[in-house]
C-alpha cells in the first residue's frame, strides 16, 4: 500500500455510496469563521468507524481532534494555494470523469440490454439476407422508395418464389450475386444491432418484414437456430492456394503425407513450425487464437474444429476457399455464465450501436426533468444564414459574420448563445451534408446541439443532484489536496532534513534497542526420521547444504533449513531455542519436528541509525506532523460548539 492510499484509506473513497442525508444540520465548529456542520462529521465518523483498529480514535472527543486537525490540513492547502496546482486538477478532473459515469447512463435500460445480450449469446442463428441500400440521413422521398423496393421483394417471398434467387436478382450487398445472401451462422454483437434484433425475433424458416440498419432495409431469413457452440483453441497446419493448379496438387498430396507424419508420432507443433504456410500461427506450433462461431471466415473450417472431441482430436486433412488444413483440439470451453459474462457484455455494449439506446433514454428523462427554452427569433435568423454552399464541405462556423451573441437554447439557467450552435455546426457538419433541404439540417442539427448541452448540463450539475456524489467528490478533492500537502510539509522534508533526523535519533535512541539476538541454523520437517537423521548430521559438522542434498532426493523435500539473526520472541525461533550455543535436542511444536545449532547470541543493546532508518523515519513523521498541527491550532481561530457536540454524541450512541 503506498502513501496516497494509506492517506485515503481515512477517507474511504467509494464510488458507489448511498448515504441518507440529514434533514437537518448545525454548526458545530468553525475555522476563521468558515462553518462546518454535523451531518459531514455524524456521515465521515460512522463511515469509517469500523476501520478504525486503535481503539481511542473510536472515542467521539478523540475523533473530533482529528476531525479537527484534518480539516485545519485542508485549510492550510488552500491557503497554500495548492488547488491551482495544473496536476491536481487534472487528476481531480480524472477521477471525477471516472465517477461520473456511474451517473451519465440509464441503469435499468443498461441491465435489460445485457440481460438481452446474454440471452441471444445462447444461439446461433444460421440466416440469410436481401439488402436495399439506403443512408442514414436519407431523404423521406428516398426512404420510401427503398422500403417499397423491400416490400415488393417480400411479396414476392410470400408467393413462394426462393429466396436465394431473389438475393441474386434485388439484393444491393455485392456478396449476394455468389452467396445467395447466405450469411452463415452468427451469434450476438456479430451484426448491427437493428440487423441482429430482426434475426432473433424472426421465426425458423420465416422471413422477416424490413429491418431498417445505418445501411439500408434488410428481409432477413432465418434457415436455423442451435445452441451455441461456445468458444474452441486449435492448432493447425495450413498449406494454401494459388491460382497456380499444379501447385495446389502438389499442396493437396503434400497435406496428405503431413497427416502420416502426425500419424506416425511426430509433434503436431514440430511439423506445424516447419511446414505450415500460415505465417501468423506456425511459429507458435500452429496454435491459433479462442473463436467462436461465425468469427472465422470459413465456415467449413469452424465446423471441423467444433468437431474435434478428447478422444478424437486429430482431423483429417480437409479443404477450405483458403487452402489444405490438419486441426488439432487443445480446448473447448463452454458458454459461461451469465455473472462471468455480465461485465464483458457491459463493455460490448458500451461500444455498440445499441449503447445510442441507453444514451436516448437518459437524454429523454433530462428532456422531462429540465426546462428547455429555444428563441424562435435568434434560431430562424441563424437558418438563414446557411446556404448550399454548406454541403461543400468546407463551411466553417467563421464565414457567418453575424455575431449571434444573444442567447438561442436556455436549459434551466444555463445560457447558449447563437455562436455556440454554430460552432457545434462546425464540428458536425459531415455528418449533416447528406440531410437537406437546410431547413432540416439546421433543426437536426439543433436538436442534437440540445441533447448534447442537456447531457452536459445534467453532468456539471450532478454535486446538486445526488448527495452522495457530492459527498464522496468532496472527500476525495480535500483527500487529494492533503496528500500534496503532507508531501510538502511532512514527507519530503523527513526525507532530506538529515540533520534533523538524526537529532530525532540521538535524542530517543531508548526507542531503538534490539531484544537479545540469535544467529542460529533451524532444520523442520514433518517427519520424525528425516528430523534425526539431520540431527546426527548436524552432530558430524554437516553444512545445511550437505543435509538438504542427503535428504531430499527425488520428488520428495525432507527437511527445510532457515538460517540468520533472529530476536529473542521471534515466531520463526523454535521453543527449544536457550542461551547455550551448540545443538540443540529434536523437539515437536504442533504438526513439524525442529533441530537447531545456536552459533552466537548477542546480548539485547542499541539500534545503530542505519539498522533502524525506516522506523526513524516514521517516527520523525509523526512528530514533525503533531508539531505542525499545534502550530495550525495557533494559526487558526477555532471554535467548537461544546452543547452541539454533546448532542452529536448523544444521537451517534443511540
């Protein structure tokens, strides 16, 4: 544990609390006038008063001084200035972003997607697709045109013509000329998320209606549906394909004779590093990456290694589109469980399209909670000030010389003038040259810049939204701050004030002694006869070295030694250890016998500076910082309210 989380281990820094807020508060003490209240001492005291070991900080007059000292620390940093240190701020703006997140979702929709996602990982939908392309940003005329398209298609399906031959005939995905719009089997997160929803909710051997993705409308079939597979390790050994036939013939009897090697007892990996020609795999003896269905580009090559078993796990040799290939098994795991996957399903999600889903719904409760006013007047006089040749490409929010200072979008008492739309415009605008006429793009566009300012809004506003945000900001901002300041004003110097060290040293030496001390040799083991045989090596002059070579042979360790300077008390000296150098008689302490050889005893007697350093150190912390807290109590004008804090007493004891 290093010195910033002890300092914080007082605070107990929780990302996640939820403590009930006092209705009401008193004064009950001052700094310089500055109040503080009972709710933060009653809320920080039963807080950490389980992890508080030393029993006199549990006593509420004893809690109360450090109370008081920590917050006169706190004081004196800002009096230091040391709030405007460029590396505090950034790392207290670090951790509140980190915190803040835990706020900037909607929990219940976050829970129901994972739920979703966990429930499709469980099977792999073997489907196929038409595609009618269509942007994002489309126009309604377009829309329409390409939904029609769809629905014409999907007639057709219903009136039994096939649908692979419909693929090749409508479909606007190139693929579909070759694979009849087959996609093979996938599972969640393998597909757009409209795409994927469409597969799940359509029957086996159905067809979807159209299904509207960022690429267009899609009629997806679903042939089948089975479990999944899990995730499987292989290694294999690949020779590929060429446009060159007697090459391929070659590679394909080539393959053959591989297989005979493995056969004949030769390491997989061994033939796999020498002869196969995947370059990313053969230097780690073929073994590739964990897959799952539908990761890999062939489905044929999927299939033989989900084949493979324990008792079988050796293929033959087969072939893909890629090449000739020998798959071993090494591993097949499972589907896990739903609390194994939760937390990685959480981050999928995070960085899929569905995570627009769980960002709607909270922009959309800030839209019912918040009072959103836009001025008609400054809005439509920014419209006009667009013109076509926005969709250049090259517009910049400068080109409007029209100052737009007056204020456009006001949430709450926040204030957005007409520049700051602008400027959004400019930071946006390539995904806008697709939506015309201008009149949309700018209302889209505004639109967004809403969201985006609620959202915003809702973040810098979150201390006065949740109490329990504030509380735990607020102790990790006074944490950071005491931190930079104990290094200041206690660490660093205990470190380079030399003179001042050894001072401290020479004037409490009493605190520095050793216990009497043994430089002694001490063989265990479990066993009664390896215990006496070492016994009767020892008695011979035999080195710990000689004796753990004579008796622990083979698989087994006989006898373990420990050798070195040891204190009088130390748990690591047996009982049987006495003020008589030599050996010692064997002795039994619980499940493990003991033999000794005490070559030297030292007599108890004084530390040297070097060998006690560290504890010095530590010590001349401790009083540096007593010293500094008297003289803050000088510095600053304290005043405690005793009747307050009598009560404060009486209700915590309740």
């Amino acid at each position: 544990m290093n010195l910033r989380q002890l300092l914080f281990s007082f605070l107990v820094v929780a990302t996640a609390l939820s403590q009930a807020q006092e209705t009401s508060k008193k004064v009950l003490f001052t700094i310089n006038d500055a109040p503080y209240y009972t709710d933060e001492f009653k809320r920080v005291y039963n807080k950490n008063i389980d992890l508080v070991k030393d029993e006199s900080q549990k006593d509420l007059n004893q809690y109360l001084n450090l109370y008081l000292g920590y917050k006169l620390k706190i004081n004196k940093a800002y009096q230091l200035g040391l709030q405007d240190n460029p590396k505090y701020i950034t790392e207290l703006n670090s951790y509140r972003t980190q915190l803040a997140k835990n706020y900037l979702t909607d929990v219940n929709v976050t829970n129901e997607l994972v739920r979703e996602a966990y429930d499709r990982s469980l099977k792999e939908i073997n489907g196929s697709h038409i595609l009618f392309l269509l942007g994002e940003n489309a126009m309604p005329a377009d829309t329409l045109k390409a939904y029609n398209k769809a629905i014409a298609v999907l007639k057709k399906i219903e009136a039994g013509e096939d649908f692979g031959s419909l693929a090749m005939q409508f479909s606007e995905d190139p693929s579909a000329k070759e694979n009849k719009g087959d996609l093979g089997y996938f599972s969640v997160f393998r597909m757009v998320y409209p795409f994927e929803s469409g597969a799940y909710k359509t029957p086996v051997g159905k067809v979807s209606d159209p299904v509207r993705s960022r690429f267009g409308y899609h009629l997806i079939k679903v042939n089948s549906v089975r479990d999944n597979r899990g995730e499987v390790v292989v290694s294999h050994i690949m020779l590929t394909k060429s446009d060159d036939k007697e090459a391929n013939k070659k590679n394909e009897a080539r393959i053959q004779e591989l297989y005979q090697k493995v056969q004949q007892g030769e390491a997989f990996e061994e033939v796999a590093k020498q002869f196969s020609e995947d370059k990313s795999s053969a230097d780690k003896g073929g073994r590739l990456a964990p897959f799952s269905a539908g990761q890999l580009s062939s489905e044929v090559f999927e299939n033989v290694a989900f084949g493979l078993t324990k008792e079988a796990p050796l293929s033959k040799p087969f072939e893909t589109d890629f090449g000739w290939h020998i798959v071993k098994l090494s591993e097949k795991n499972p589907v896990k469980s739903f609390d194994e996957m939760a937390a990685d399903l959480q981050i999928k999600i995070s960085r899929d399209e569905r995570s627009r889903l769980i960002q709607n719904s909270l922009t959309d409760q800030l839209r019912k909670k918040y009072k959103i006013t836009k001025d008609k007047k400054v809005y439509t006089a920014i419209e006009k000030s667009f013109n076509k040749e926005f969709y250049n490409g090259l517009w910049t929010s400068n080109a409007v010389k029209t100052p737009f200072t007056e204020t456009v979008l006001t949430i709450n008492s926040a204030k957005k003038s007409g520049r700051d739309f602008l400027n959004f415009v400019q930071l946006n605008q390539k995904t806008a040259l697709d939506i015309k006429p201008l009149a949309t793009m700018v209302s889209v566009l505004f639109e967004q810049f809403t969201d985006e300012e609620l959202n915003k809004f809702y973040n810098e506003n979150l201390e006065a939204e949740f109490p329990e945000f504030a509380n735990v900001m607020s102790e990790y901002r006074d944490g950071l701050l005491l931190f930079d300041l104990m290094e200041k004003e206690i660490w660093e110097k205990s470190k380079t004030d030399t003179i001042g060290l050894q001072a401290f040293y020479d004037k409490n030496k009493a605190n520095y002694q050793w216990n009497k001390r043994y430089d002694v040799l001490v063989v265990s083991s479990t066993k009664e006869d390896f215990i006496k045989k070492a016994h009767k090596m020892l008695k011979k002059g035999k080195s710990a070295s000689e004796i753990k070579e004579a008796l622990n042979t083979g698989k087994e360790i006989g006898v373990i030694e420990k050798e070195g300077l040891f204190e009088e008390g130390s748990t690591l000296l047996p009982k049987n250890i006495s003020d008589k150098k030599g050996l010692t008689r064997v002795t039994k302490e619980g499940d493990y016998y003991f033999v000794s050889v005490v070559k030297d005893i030292i007599p108890a007697g004084q530390k040297t500076f070097e060998e006690c350093e560290g504890k010095v150190i530590n010590d001349y912390q401790q009083y540096l910082e007593e010293n500094w807290v008297s003289n803050l109590k000088k510095e600053f004008t304290i005043k405690v309210d005793q009747d307050v804090f009598e009560s404060v007493k009486a209700e915590i004891k309740k």
